[in-house]
C-alpha cells in the first residue's frame, strides 16, 4: 500500500476514533459485541481501521459507549497510546467528537470506527482544515455520505445524504480539524433530520464563516460498514 504523505503541520496529531456505536443495521452480529469488534479477515474491523491510521500516529482517542469494555481491552493491547471518552449519550459524529476536547491538541484527525479503506490520500502541504473525498461511479455510497462542492481548490458545500448528485465526490468519515471545529460545534443547531448536530453542517457554517476547509482526495477503495452485507465487500477491500 502506498503511504499517504503528511504535511509537517499535521505530523504526530491525534487521532479520535469514534467507536460507541450499537450497529443496530449490523443485527445480530452486533448483538453480543460492538462492530468494530466484528472479525473481518482474521481481525476485527476496528484493528483495520487503526493499523491503516498508524502510517500518521500512534496516539489513539476512542470515543466509546455500546460495549465499551470490549474497546478498552482490545486496545490498551496494542503497541498504540490509546486513551478513552465516554459520552453520557449517544447523539452522533459532531457530539462524539466534542467528548475529545480535553484531549486532542491544536489539530487532530477524526475517523469513523465503521469507515474502512485501502489507498493513499493526497494531502495539500499547506492545509487548514479538511474533509477526505473519494471520487466513485457508485451513487448509493455518496447518498449514504454526504457530497461535495470543491470551488477554487477549497471545500464549497458539504450535504448530508443527498437525493441529488451534483458530481461524482463521496465524502469520507475521515476529517482533519483544528480545535476552531468545538466552537462551530457548540453553535450549529440540531437537524431535523435525525435531531442531533450533523457534521456536515458543522463544517458547512465553517465554510460560511470564511474557514478554509480543504479537499483531501483519496486513491483506492473505501467502504462505511453499515449492513450485514457490507461485511462481504469488506472483505475484498481488506486484504
């Protein structure tokens, strides 16, 4: 696998994966263990996740809930600085990521503990912020996302499943911030979709506000595992 090159200014971030999840679409197998615990060739998918995230830090956040005991064993048995947060409820990316605040540095990395991938990210040396994005033919993925709108080199629009495609850019469950990203978080207003604070309009009110949030674009092959029948696709991505 081709190693992505990190900027200077992002070298040795931390990296907040959110892992709290009850998988209710993964039913029954995440019955009895969290889906990141669920093995998909030979490991479990959050061992996946955090073996392809390594290749920036080995400073770990896990944002943990459903099964939390599980997480706590598994990861404190990695060769990896891992550290713990719990929120009171479930309500989210945007609430999960605000439970770090008190733990990630000037800038850190989001990931979602679902969202897998094999490739490489092209990542602008001179980077503010930015959201990761994958070009695909596929435009179910993109309607399970978010898309987006790149005007000028920079992230224009960001949109929580869309029911209209207006390119081919699936946004990714892998974010890069800085902590300007708690302050928007803490003004953004619940959606009436799901009645929590979406991410996406979190980072559309940063673009609104004049932050530069910068495209990240991804080479390879990526997948969120929501349903049963992902695991299946997963397994040919994770090889």
């Amino acid at each position: 696998m081709q190693k992505s090159k990190m900027p200077k200014s992002w070298s040795n971030v931390k990296c907040v994966i959110l892992c709290g999840g009850k998988g209710t679409r993964l039913l029954p197998l995440s019955l009895k263990k969290q889906k990141g615990m669920i093995f998909v060739n030979g490991k479990p998918v959050l061992r996946h996740v955090i073996d392809y995230w390594r290749q920036f830090t080995d400073d770990f956040i896990f944002v943990v809930k459903y099964k939390k005991a599980d997480i706590y064993k598994f990861a404190k048995a990695l060769p990896i600085n891992a550290e713990f947060v719990e929120p009171k409820e479930l309500e989210g990316i945007a609430n999960g990521i605000e439970q770090a605040k008190g733990l990630v540095g000037d800038k850190f990395i989001v990931v979602l503990g679902d969202c897998v991938c094999r490739g490489s990210f092209k990542i602008p040396p001179y980077m503010e912020q930015g959201v990761c994005i994958w070009e695909t033919d596929n435009k179910e993925d993109i309607k399970r996302s978010y898309s987006v709108k790149i005007e000028k080199d920079l992230v224009s629009r960001v949109k929580e499943k869309p029911k209209r495609l207006v390119n081919n850019l699936c946004g990714m469950g892998f974010y890069f911030f800085d902590r300007k990203v708690f302050e928007y978080i803490e003004k953004t207003k619940p959606s009436l979709l799901r009645n929590e604070v979406e991410i996406t309009d979190v980072i559309q009110s940063m673009i609104d506000a004049g932050e530069k949030i910068s495209p990240i674009f991804f080479k390879g092959d990526y997948l969120n595992i929501t349903y049963t029948e992902d695991l299946k696709r997963a397994e040919e991505i994770l090889i």
